[in-house]
C-alpha cells in the first residue's frame, strides 16, 4: 500500500468520489432539522422525541458491519446505487404515514441505507483513494459543503412549503448520491477484490463477517479511531435530537436552524482541507482529540448563549473541529488495515458512531425529564470531553503507541 500512496488518483475519480460525498454524506443533517420538527408535529413527549431520534441508529448498530462487509464483497458503486435508491423512496413515506410507530420503523429503515452508503463512500476513499489524509480532507469538504448548503435549503422548505416539501426536498437529495454513483467505473468499484470471502457472494449476514471485523480492534490505531468515534457522539447526538428543541424554544425558526447547523458545515469544509498539511506539522493521534474536545464542547455551551451571533460562533467552532476530526479518524484507521479491509474498518467505525448516535440522545431525553433541558447540554457534554482527556492522557504517555502502530 505504502508505493500506492504517493501516485496521484486521476482527477475524474476524485471528482466522482467528493461527488458522492457531497449528498451522502450529510443526509443525517437534513433530518436532524426536521425529524425533530416532525416529532413535535406529532405530538410526541421529550422522552418520545429521543426514542425517535435514537430508533434511526439501531438497524445501523446490529448490521452496519453487515454492510461493510457487502461494500467489500459487490463493490461499493453498486452498493451505494441500491441503497440510495431505496432510501429516497422510502423518505417519501414518513409524511404518508404520520404515526410515532410508523416513524420509528422509517428511521430505521433509512438510517441503515444512508449510513451504509456513506459506509461506501469511505470505503472508496479508503481504497480508491489510498486513504491519504490530503484525499480524504478534500472528501470530507465536499461532505461538509452538502452539509453547509443541505441544512439550509430543507429549512427554508420547510418554513415555506411544509413537511411533505421538505421530505421530497430530502428524498432528492438521498437519490442524487445514487446517481452521482453511477458514474464509477464498473472494473474499479464493482469487481471484488482477492479476498477469501468473496468466494460466496452471499447478501446475508454472517458470524464469520462480523468476527473478522471486531478482530480489526487488535490494531491500537483502529481502537483509538474507535474510542475517540464514540466520544464523539457527545456532541453529534446533541445536535442531532435537543439541539433543535432548544433553539426553536428560544425563538428560532427552522430556517434559522437550517443555517447555524449550515455555519458548521461551512466552517468544517474549510477546516477539512488543511487535514494534509496539519497531519504533517503535529501527531495524528492526539490532532484527533484535541479537535474531538472542540466539536464536543461548542455544542455543549448552547444553553448559555442567545444571540443569532453567539451561537454562529460556537457551531463555526464545532465545525472547524468537526471538519478536522473526521478525516484523521478516517485516515489513520483506513492505513490501519489492507485494501481488501476498507468497507468494514468504516463499518466498525460506523457501528460506534452510531451506538453512540443511539445512547446521547436517549440519555439526554432522560436526564431533561428530570433535571430539565438546559442541564442535559452541561450533563452529556462534561462526559464527553471528560472521556476525550482521558483517552489524550493514555496516547500521550502510551511512549511507542505512535512509532509502532500509527
């Protein structure tokens, strides 16, 4: 892999990758603005609320390394097609059947087909584009440039035109990655590669796949990617369930929430493109943490700001932090492992992102319907940066963790 690193990737491929990235990777902001604007449509308590932004994550905990291991066994391109497809139609149904039930299993069902797909889109990042961290910068600015303009856009619709706008709005957007995906040549994203299991190109599940992928956390740098992933979840899962709540009950309108979650993808995207540089001047590992610490601890503030400019600020902070986490993350784990690796080290990823994603915002709902909303920011993010020092301590004082493993 090492003489693969330094050959440029033609232009065109790298295009088509950022292409992706700039739609899938950045659905799960679009329905951060809205679902829990739906939730309170429909009449849903605080502690429903939570549930329903938490029942989005289980289907990608138990099968996202499932969907790993598809990536690596059919390829990416086609993947990511049947995915997105599937989960543009599907989006289409959550105003169709208005009932708490009904959008508990939607987002599940969704939550699995976006977050394979953005699977797949680091996957090709990871093997496609050799996992470089100036590469995978420049894939995670072209995510963050459809967060920036994505979450804006579906607010305005939905201020202007109403819940079914904004879910075609979002379904759109979901079938556009599909066909951005298309355009991948067939011989370098739909042949499998030489690995033992693609000798049976099952579609099911299988012990064997998930036990291959868990042993990938003897690496020291996967664990680390892993254990900082899930800390990270602190920040992602207030911003994407009471974050919302609490700026609409200040006074705030959907287009204005649109646009502060818009301001940190903006600031991400400008961010993310100094990952190269920046992993060049100082340690990957603790650059990680350090960013990880910000992007926690700019949301966790919000309760004690008010102001339209204030609280720009604090999301740009949680951008640039944002923007800079995520690239180091998917760079030092996807070096981690082989080509043949690359779908389901992002699978594993994944699965703590969102068992994470599932935890804060169930948790928050609990502790807001005891020690009220504006302690649950304070509750979740002292935890969160508390375990990130944690885990800085360990790689600092860990002496050959940089020169043996990463």
């Amino acid at each position: 892999m090492s003489e693969d690193r330094g050959t440029p990737i033609p232009f065109r491929l790298q295009a088509i990758v950022y292409g992706i990235a700039f739609f899938a990777g950045n659905q799960f902001l679009l329905i951060s603005v809205i679902m829990p604007l739906w939730a309170l449509e429909l009449g849903a308590s605080p502690f429903f609320i939570g549930l329903i932004i938490s029942s989005r994550q289980i289907l990608v905990i138990t099968l996202s390394i499932h969907g790993g291991t598809l990536l690596d066994r059919f390829g990416p391109r086609l993947v990511i097609m049947c995915l997105g497809f599937g989960g543009a139609g599907l989006t289409l149904l959550f105003p169709v059947l208005p009932f708490l039930w009904a959008t508990m299993a939607l987002q599940m069902a969704t939550g699995f087909a976006e977050v394979t797909s953005w699977i797949g889109v680091q996957a090709l990042t990871g093997g496609l584009l050799k996992g470089r961290p100036d590469y995978a910068g420049r894939m995670t600015a072209a995510a963050r440039i459809g967060g920036f303009c994505g979450p804006i856009m579906v607010g305005i619709v939905w201020e202007s035109f109403g819940a079914v706008a904004a879910f075609a709005f979002v379904a759109g957007w979901v079938a556009s990655f599909a066909l951005v995906a298309s355009l991948l040549p067939r011989v370098q994203s739909d042949s499998p590669p030489a690995h033992a299991d693609t000798q049976k190109r099952s579609v099911l599940p299988s012990l064997g796949d998930y036990a291959t992928t868990f042993r990938l956390l003897v690496f020291p740098a996967v664990a680390l990617v892993i254990a900082a992933t899930f800390m990270r979840q602190a920040g992602s899962g207030i911003q994407s369930s009471f974050y919302v709540i609490w700026i609409k009950e200040i006074g705030f309108t959907a287009s204005t929430i649109g646009f502060l979650i818009g301001v940190s993808n903006g600031a991400s995207a400008v961010a993310a493109l100094t990952t190269g540089p920046l992993a060049k001047r100082f340690a990957p590992d603790l650059l990680l943490i350090v960013m990880t610490i910000l992007a926690v601890a700019a949301i966790a503030i919000t309760p004690m700001l008010g102001s339209l400019v204030a609280l720009s600020i604090a999301m740009g902070l949680r951008g640039i932090g944002q923007g800079l986490n995520f690239p180091l993350m998917l760079s030092i784990a996807s070096q981690a492992v082989g080509p043949d690796l690359q779908g389901r080290v992002a699978a594993l990823r994944l699965s703590f992102n969102k068992f994470g994603g599932a935890i804060v915002p169930f948790v928050m709902g609990a502790i807001a319907e005891v020690a009220g909303l504006e302690w649950s920011f304070y509750i979740v993010g002292i935890a969160g940066v508390g375990s990130l020092v944690l885990l800085g301590l360990w790689v600092a004082f860990k002496k050959n963790y940089r020169k043996e493993e990463i």
